[in-house]
C-alpha cells in the first residue's frame, strides 16, 4: 500500500482517550484496530446514502495493521483515511493510514492496514453477494475502484 494521502477521500477525526496509553506513553497497538472499525463506519455512512446498518451488514473476515510509526498524547489532528480499494462478488477491501501533523504542517504516517468485508444475510446467517446499489455506490465515492 502506498502511502499518498490525496488518494484518500475520506478522513474521521480521533479523538485519543487518556486510557488508550500504554506505559511506555503510546497509543496501545490494540487502539488501531478500533480506530480502524470507527473510521469505518462514518466511511460507510458517507460512502453509501442508502446503507442501513439494521439490515445492511458485514463481518470482518481479515484485519491488518503495520505500524509506522508511534502516536503521542501531543499528536496534532490525528486522523483515520479509509478508502474502498476492491470489490469482489460477496466481499470489499477497505485500506485505511492513520495521519497526524506535525507544527510544520508535514504529515506523519503512523500505520496503515487494511480489512475484508464479506456481506451477509442477517436472518439466514450466510454469505450473500454484493448489493448492485453497494456496488454503484462505492464505485461513485471512489473514482478508482
């Protein structure tokens, strides 16, 4: 994954909490994947106009993360880009980096991971395909795809 923040169309705010440090003064590496799942989430909501999480879900079917470098309490505008990157007939791939700036508006690569998300039927408990209206609509929030 290259790491070009202009590719990314979507950004969430994080706001660190006191208790997502570790002794050694970093953000635990566990927060990650929970800044991840947050991001995601107002990614779907902007991405996609008619998902509904009441009827409209996925489960997580591979979830990575490298770390680049550690975050600090002093981290200035840290931020979560997610963008949609493939889309198969039952899954999607999502890409996420975490971002902060530096006094001199440079910005910091602090990780970036990436998950597989694989539709399914709430009721029946089982893989289903891609909705056309998912697909449509993630292909027009990301030129790319």
């Amino acid at each position: 994954m290259d790491f070009n923040i202009n590719e990314f169309r979507f950004y969430h705010p994080i706001t660190m909490r006191w208790n997502d440090f570790d002794l050694l003064g970093h953000v635990n590496n566990v927060l990650y994947i929970d800044y991840f799942q947050t991001a995601r989430g107002f990614y779907m909501l902007d991405a996609s106009k008619a998902w509904d999480w009441k009827k409209d879900m996925f489960v997580i079917a591979n979830i990575n993360c490298d770390y680049i470098k550690e975050i600090k309490l002093n981290a200035h505008n840290l931020r979560v880009g997610v963008r949609a990157v493939k889309l198969g007939s039952k899954s999607f791939v999502l890409e996420y980096i975490v971002i902060s700036e530096e006094q001199d508006r440079s910005v910091t690569l602090h990780a970036k991971g990436t998950s597989t998300q694989v539709m399914i039927d709430i009721v029946n408990k089982r893989t289903m395909e891609l909705p056309q209206w998912l697909i449509d609509e993630l292909k027009d929030f990301e030129p790319a795809l």
